[in-house]
C-alpha cells in the first residue's frame, strides 16, 4: 500500500501531468512534528494534530459535509494521499464525513456489509499512448488532497492509512490501524487491537485499554496510560513508556533512550533494549522481580541493593552479563544497552543521583 501510494506521488510531480482544473494545489505544509528528547530520558513532544484550515495554495477551496448510515460492524476504511484526518465517535450508526478540498475533488463514500470505504480523486490529464507524439490527453483519476474530519459509531474498527497525512483519533473502541509515511500519529483511548506507525513522525497512545504496537523511524513513541500487551520501537526516536499497566511489554530503540515506568506484574515478561541510547527503568519502591542485565561498554547503576552472592558475571570480550533478583523475583525484567547507560531507580529518585554498581570481570 505504502509503495503504491509513494509511485502516485511521484507520477503527481511528473511534468507530463496537470491538473483537470488547471494549476493543481500544492499540499499545504505538515504541522511540526515532535521534537526529539534531550537527554535525561524524557517524554518526546505531542504529536501535533492534522490542520483544518482554508485549504492548500493554488486552488480554490470548498467542502463536503455527508452522513450515511453504516452496518452494524462494518469497519472504515480511508487512504488519503494528502491531508489530516481527524476522528471522533459518537452513538450512532452513521458516519459524518466532513472534508476540506479543492474544487474538481471528488469525494465518495461506499457503503459495504463488511467495510464503509472513503475515497478521493481528483481528474489528472496525461498523453495518451496510443495517440501519435501524445498529442491527445486522457483523463484519469488522480487520489487528491484531502482534509478529513470524521464522526465514526463508537463500536468501529479504523483502517487508516496515508502518505503526507497526520492522524489524530479519540474515543473509538474498536481495532485500530492508523499508518503515515510522513506524519505524526496519535490514538486517544481505544478498547481494542491498536497498531500505529509511521516513518518521518511523533507516534502517541493516551488511555488505551487493549493490545498497542507502536512504531516510529525517525520520530519518538510515547505510550502513556495503557493497560494490556505492549509493543513499541524506534530507530532514532525516544521511546517513553509511562503508567504502563501489562504483563508483556516489548520496547526497543537504536539511538534514542528508553524509559519505562509502570507495574510489574506477577509472572510478566519485560524485555527493554537500546543499542546507543540510555535506558531508565522507574520501580516501585519495594518490587518483586528477576532482573537480567546486559551491557557491552555501557554503564549500569542501580537505586536497589545489587548482592554479590545473586550476581553472576560472564565476560565477552568487553560485554557484562548479570543477574539478580529484588524481593520474590516473580516478574521477568531483561534490560540490554551496548554502549548506553542503563539506570533501575526507585520511584520517587531522580535517576542522576542513582549510584552506578561496579559489576567486575571474573578472573
């Protein structure tokens, strides 16, 4: 989908295309996207939400205001090449589609027993192949640039997918898949399956009560609030994991910093990683868990008392490798940083005044 989409948007740039209405509209810049972290690990910026403003220069805007009514069940489905789409729910059985665009734009809504599927286009004149030099154009439709504001039955699943598009959506209690190439994506509340990606963008889950896998390239990921299985990564974003209720949580970044706090359930799995970025992992004051450090240059230090006689060391080259277990050691906590600095710190501290543990090689 991604690529198919990435292919339009070149063939929109070619200069053998113009626009049926003549001109064509550039789309209008991005809100900013989320600023990356300094370090102390700290929560990246909000990802800004789409703008709805007077639509993009070169063109005259106008806007469709549609509600149709939807099967019970039925999902929604929506690719935009261009533009925000912002959702809310409300409870009824009907979905309100009001969109920003320019004029020639066609805005359509099918209506399925299965899906309820929104589309855009726009007419786009190209040479005709099978005219002698191109002399004659042919029409085709183009998907345009849109600004979507959408009222969805509070029981829907979303599928919802762009290339320049911000997302933003509060409120639906079904599954949701919102993905942007460039752009930031943001879920508020959510009782489902919830997966959000994007490449060039912030990604941000607030209040969800279900499974969430997040996943930003260039951005940061911020889960704050959520109760169920978690899965989140970056390559060169922070990763900020807070108030996190779970008994699987995954996290991962390349070169941003990790922080996680949240509890530790009995018999839960936490597996934390950062190839170059700092990792901090806040406790609660008494906790009972099996921790699992490993680290190859990096430091660790510790708010909890690290006893020699629980700690095991294995030397790989310059890697560190140890074990050992506060209270009952019912939960699973793995941390693994090659060259960050991987910090346990008791609720209530402040990370730099945690006192590094001096782990030493077995001779």
């Amino acid at each position: 989908m991604k690529l198919r989409l990435a292919l339009i948007a070149m063939l929109s740039l070619s200069p053998v295309a113009r626009a049926d209405e003549g001109g064509g509209a550039r789309a209008p810049e991005a809100p900013p996207a989320p600023a990356r972290a300094a370090r102390p690990p700290r929560a990246p910026a909000a990802p800004a939400g789409p703008s709805w403003g007077e639509g993009g220069e070169g063109g005259e805007a106008t806007r469709t205001d549609t509600t149709v009514s939807v099967p019970s069940r039925a999902r929604l489905e929506l690719e935009n090449f261009g533009g925000g789409i912002i959702v809310a729910a409300w409870d009824r059985n009907a979905v309100r589609v009001q969109a920003q665009h320019q004029r020639g734009t066609s805005v359509g809504c099918e209506v399925g027993p299965a899906a309820v599927v929104l589309r855009a286009n726009r007419l786009l004149r190209v040479p005709d192949p099978s005219s002698r030099r191109g002399a004659r154009l042919q029409a085709i439709p183009f998907p345009a640039q849109v600004d979507y504001r959408l009222t969805v039955p509070r029981w829907m699943s979303l599928r919802l997918s762009g290339v320049n598009t911000q997302i933003m959506v509060a409120g639906v209690e079904g599954d949701i898949s919102a993905e942007s190439i460039t752009g930031s994506v943001a879920v508020r509340g959510g009782r489902g399956n919830i997966k959000v990606g994007t490449v060039t963008g912030g990604v941000e889950v607030i209040g969800a009560r279900g499974s969430v896998e997040a996943s930003s390239v260039n951005e940061g990921v911020i889960l704050r609030d959520v109760e169920g299985p978690v899965r989140a990564e970056s390559v060169t974003g922070d990763v900020d994991l807070e108030q996190i209720v779970s008994d699987a949580v995954e996290a991962s970044t390349v070169s941003g910093d990790l922080r996680y706090s949240g509890t530790l359930r009995p018999d839960g799995s936490y597996q934390l990683e950062s190839h170059s970025g700092d990792l901090t992992v806040i406790l609660p004051a008494h906790p009972d868990v099996a921790v699992s450090v490993s680290t190859y240059s990096g430091e660790f230090a510790s708010s909890f008392p690290v006893q020699s006689k629980s700690t095991f060391t294995s030397v790989k080259g310059r890697g560190k490798e140890f074990d050992f277990t506060l209270g009952d050691g019912r939960a699973e906590l793995t941390l693994e940083s090659f060259s960050g600095f991987i910090r346990l710190v008791r609720a209530g501290e402040t990370a730099g005044h945690v006192s590094v543990v001096h782990i030493h090689r077995d001779k």
